[in-house]
C-alpha cells in the first residue's frame, strides 16, 4: 500500500516491536541477514490477525480481485489466510482460506491442499514475507495444478529481495501491505 491509513500505521508499529529482529541470520534461501522479519509474532497476535484482515481484505478489494479463497504455504501464510477470511464475514462477498501442504500427506487424501479450496474459480495466494518469491510460486503451482485461476499475490511484508519481481516475472501482480522501507530498514541485504 502507497498511501499509509491510521490501520497501515499501526501494523506497521506492530510489526517493528513484535516481528522486526537485528543480528546475524540466515534465511530460507540460505542467504545471510542483519535482520530478520518474524512475521508470525504479528500474524499470530489478536490485533495483528485483526488488522491484517481488514486492511488484506481492502487490498483484494482494491485491486479488483474476486477470489473463492485465499491461501499459501504453510506456515506463513495461514494466519493471514483465516485473517483475511475471517474479515470477510463481515459483509460482503465471503472469501474463504486454504493451506497448501509443503509435501502431500501421505495419508488419507493424499491431498496437497487443505481447507476450503475451490474446484473452479479463482484464488489469492498468500505470503506473510516474501523475499525470493519461491513460496508463493510453488503455492501458485500447486493452485494451478488443482485448476484454478490465480488472481494475484498478496504479502503483508515485502522484504525488498528481489520476490516480488520474480512474481511478477512470472506473469502475476504481487501487492504488499507494507514494505521493507516502511520498517524504515535501510540495511544492506
């Protein structure tokens, strides 16, 4: 989002104090960090799961997406999912949430979607980070796979590292609720 509503500001704050982390990491890419966005202490807190719903909600809305249902890869993405869905029943066009399983369970189903998945339509993929974008293209593989059209992508932190460029590469709009410099994170990558 480019233009910042009390909401955007507050999550904003709530992710600097609860998820916004300086030292030495590495990241699932294997790529070194002096920071670290652990998104989860967000998504996971009740007012983050609140305003993630609104303001994930208003940005589908915004940008004309009509999705059955929103979801991506577990873990990350299903707080915001259920946020988003959850937001959803309060008038309005209901959007359901689905996880896409990192493996196929070997069991029962054998599915690699949980959840409220459609059988046709379209979806949302979602990301609590991105950074390479490697999630939300397999999340949108596996949606694909499963013969649904894929709207578009939406994160609630784009970590500035080349992800949602890859996305877009790929032929999908990627939107953020916040950035990197939003954080006011001017580190070297």
């Amino acid at each position: 989002m480019t233009a910042k509503t009390p909401k955007t500001t507050e999550l904003i704050e709530l992710i600097k104090v609860k998820s916004l982390q300086f030292g030495d990491f590495t990241l699932s890419s294997g790529a070194k960090s002096t920071y670290y966005i652990d998104c989860r202490k967000t998504t996971m807190s009740a007012h983050g799961l609140t305003l993630i719903g609104e303001l994930g909600l208003e940005l589908i809305h915004n940008e004309g997406w009509n999705p059955a249902a929103v979801g991506g890869l577990t873990l990350g993405a299903d707080p915001v999912s259920y946020a988003i869905a959850r937001a959803s029943d309060n008038g309005g066009r209901i959007i359901d949430a689905f996880t896409v399983r990192k493996q196929p369970k070997a069991h029962g189903t054998r599915s690699a979607i949980e959840g409220c998945f459609p059988k046709t339509g379209s979806v949302v993929i979602i990301e609590d980070v991105v950074t390479s974008g490697a999630s939300a293209l397999k999340a949108i593989e596996v949606a694909l796979d499963a013969g649904v059209a894929v709207n578009g992508v939406l994160t609630v932190v784009d970590r500035e590292g080349g992800g949602v460029e890859a996305i877009r590469e790929a032929g999908y709009r990627c939107v953020s609720l916040v950035s990197l410099g939003d954080l006011g994170v001017t580190t070297q990558r």
